[in-house]
C-alpha cells in the first residue's frame, strides 16, 4: 500500500481551504438574498447565525481533517 506523502497533505488542505472560500461565498449571496426579500434581522440574531453556520463548519472542517490523519496513520501502519 502507497503511503500518503506531503504533497497529499498539502492538496487535502488547498481543497479545504478553497472549500471554506466557498462557504464564506454562500454566506453572502444568502445573506444578500435575505436583504433583499426580508425584513432585516436583529442585529444580535443575524450575528448569532453567522457564529451557528461558521461554527458547523468548523466542525466538519475538524471530523474532515480527523478523518484524513487516521486514514493517514492507517496507511503508514500497514
């Protein structure tokens, strides 16, 4: 079995990197979409909701890297 080098590592983290761009882009065009149809939240509750999605993927973001250094170490142990 092939072990997982550097540069592996290197392209899983550019992947997650331009993963979370893109969340950070979704972000806005719904926060845009909500200016536009909807009476503008409190300022408190919109703040609250942003820390509630970008702490959901922080959190996929840690089981995601987990995953892969297990996977990793897996690998080096066969």
């Amino acid at each position: 079995m092939d072990h997982t080098t550097t540069t592996d590592t290197d392209a899983l983290m550019a992947e997650v990197d331009a993963l979370l761009e893109q969340c950070a882009d979704t972000d806005a065009r719904v926060d845009a979409l909500l200016d536009g149809w909807a009476p503008r939240p409190a300022t408190a509750l919109r703040q609250l909701q942003r820390t509630a999605r970008h702490a959901a993927r922080l959190s996929a973001l840690v089981e995601r890297q987990q995953a892969a250094l297990a996977a990793q170490l897996d690998a080096m142990g066969d």
